[in-house]
C-alpha cells in the first residue's frame, strides 16, 4: 500500500510534470509503448494523453495476462474439465475468456466444475478437501504471478497433496518486448516498464534493449506522477540520444529484484517456447514445470485431443495487444464486443485495452 498517496495525484505537481516534459519534447513524433495492463488504466483515468503534447503517442502493448494467454490453452482446459472427476481452478478472469468454441464459464453452465480462486493455494486447500477428485489450477500471468503459483506447487508437494497440477501458461515479458521490435510492425522510441514484474525480476532484465535495439526503458509505478515522470524520463533520454534503463519506481522495484521469489520460480519452472495470442509462437517466452515436479504439471497427467483452433471473425485483439491498432478500430468495439459480452481477450480483463477504452471512452 502506498502510504502519501495523495502526493502521487496532486494536481500542482501534475501541472508542474507536464510542463517539464512540454519543455525537452523533440518536435516529431515520440512513439512510447506502456507494457503493463495497470499503466493503461492510469493513463485514462486520469486523462493523461490530454495532457501531453499532441506528438507524443502512448501505445498500448501485451501488458494483460488473461489477454495474452491463447485459445489453444483455453480449448485445452474446457477439454481437461470434461473429465468427470476433474475440478478446474482459476482466477476469476479466466473463465470468461473466449476460447475456439466457448469459455469456461459456457463450459461450467454445461456441468463442468469450474471454481474461481483468490490464490493458488486455495486451490491446493481444494485438492486436500476432496482427495477423490483431481484439482487443476490454470497458472497464468507474468513473472508477478508465477512464483506465488510455484509456491503452491512447493506446498502441495510438502503436503503430499497428489491430486494437484497446475496448467501453465506462464508468460516472461523481455521476450514479448524483443519480438515487437523484432517485428518492425511499428516504430518504437521508448518503454515504460511494468512495475510489478520488476519488483520480482529486477531493472537489469531491459538492459538488453537499451545496449542492442538503443530503446530507452523506464520502470514506472502506477500513479498519475509516476507515469509522468517515467514519461519525462524517456522523454528527456531520447532528446539527449541516450538509451539506458532507469528505474523511477524505486519505492517497490530494487536492483536484482526479489532474490527469494527467484529462487522459487527457478526451483519450479523452467523457460520455454509458448504461444501469445495475436503474437505467434515467441520462442523462451514462457515457463514450464520443471521434470522434477511433472506430477503437478496438468499438461502431462491429461492427454486431450483438441480440436482445431479458431479465432472469432472480425475480432483484431492481436492487432490491439501489439500496438498496431487501437480499439475503437475494430467493427465490433462497442457493438458486438462489450465488457458484458466480449468477443475477444481484450474486453474480458480489467487491464485489457479494449475494456479499458470501453470504460474510459469520454477519454478518446
């Protein structure tokens, strides 16, 4: 919890941090993308695209978990929770993602017994209670999630807890960032960096973009200033032609990161090649159980066919969660894709872009 909250949002200041960035902004255009669900929201809660210069342009990329996470994994859950002796577990989100052919939620209205959950644990608690059934819990979101999931697995396997697996669909950021660029579907001048996942990770894991690819990163916390001083600091790099990576969020994020948490997540998983949706197959990207725990790895207890995967026609989430559209682009924003009815990834999260749009559209 931030103590002086109040200071992040004070209206003073905030003029102050516009006006500082007004004074260094290049006359072109300044392309910076925010990687994190959570900045999207600020920038529109608070208005801050009205605030900046016209030529700076704020881009949404794949800083959504439940966004990112693809239809094939879905399509493999729904297959899993066909078992009758099964019990999925997931955070609340997952259930209404779309999948080829329906979500969890269509599934658990058809007799599958499908649970939302605060915490993995609670789910190992679940597996303990009903010793008859087999409990799978649907691992995803970045490298802020995972070690709390490998920690669960650790318990369970303290515990002997046997009816317990996890479906991981872990995904690592610096990946994901390195294939935008690599893609050159659109012109990058900076990051501003997910704060959660570098309290875990550490600053260090964006250097690579800054020495090879010459982006500027900055970590950023999750206010109003925050991000304004995040945007002046990248701002201010690429007026003096530097790239390095700085981190302004260091009330939570500190070098090296969280040794503990990466010990535990490097205890139980391991990287490897996974799909992100509208991203393709990014190599390294992901993070799969260790052999070692391959008991609590759902993958490898359930062997299911699935049938072929399919996209929602006219649905351009993938477009969106690369940066190269913007939600009301889409023929079904707002008509068909709603947060009540949503067609794609997108619209079903809090953090998703095109939920966030929906919400704060007296913003656009």
């Amino acid at each position: 919890m931030i103590k002086y909250i109040d200071e992040y949002r004070n209206p003073e200041l905030i003029t102050k941090a516009v006006e500082r960035i007004r004074a260094i902004t290049p006359n072109k255009i300044v392309n910076l993308m925010e990687v994190c669900g959570g900045h999207t929201i600020t920038i529109f809660k608070f208005g801050l695209k009205k605030l900046l210069p016209e030529n700076i342009h704020l881009i949404s990329g794949p800083g959504c978990p439940v966004c990112v996470t693809d239809s094939e994994f879905i399509d493999r859950a729904i297959e899993i929770a066909k078992f009758s002796n099964v019990i999925i577990t997931t955070f609340g989100d997952m259930v209404r993602v779309p999948g080829s052919y329906g979500s969890l939620q269509s599934a658990r209205a058809g007799g599958a017994d499908v649970r939302t959950c605060y915490s993995p644990l609670e789910a190992v608690e679940i597996a303990e209670r009903n010793p008859a059934k087999e409990v799978v819990f649907l691992g995803i979101g970045f490298e802020t999630t995972a070690p709390n999931i490998a920690s669960a697995i650790l318990n369970a396997n303290s515990r002997h807890i046997s009816n317990f697996s996890v479906m991981s669909g872990h995904k690592t950021m610096p990946k994901a960032m390195q294939s935008l660029l690599d893609s050159g579907e659109i012109r990058l001048d900076g990051f501003i960096c997910p704060g959660h996942v570098t309290a875990i990770t550490g600053p260090e894991i964006y250097q690579f973009i800054a020495d090879e690819y010459k982006i500027p990163c900055v970590v950023a916390g999750f206010e109003p200033l925050d991000m304004l001083e995040a945007i002046f600091r990248l701002i201010k790099q690429i007026a003096e032609r530097r790239a390095e990576v700085e981190n302004q969020y260091r009330r939570a994020v500190k070098p090296g990161g969280n040794r503990k948490a990466q010990r535990i997540l490097a205890e139980v998983f391991e990287p490897c090649d996974t799909i992100w949706r509208g991203m393709g197959n990014i190599p390294r990207s992901g993070l799969q159980i260790r052999s070692k725990y391959r008991q609590f790895d759902a993958d490898y207890k359930f062997q299911v066919k699935l049938p072929p995967t399919k996209s929602v026609s006219g649905c351009i989430c993938g477009d969106i969660m690369r940066g190269v559209k913007i939600p009301p682009e889409c023929r079904l924003f707002r008509k068909i894709c709603t947060p009540d009815n949503p067609q794609g990834a997108c619209m079903v999260s809090a953090e998703g872009t095109c939920a966030t749009y929906f919400v704060y559209r007296d913003q656009l």
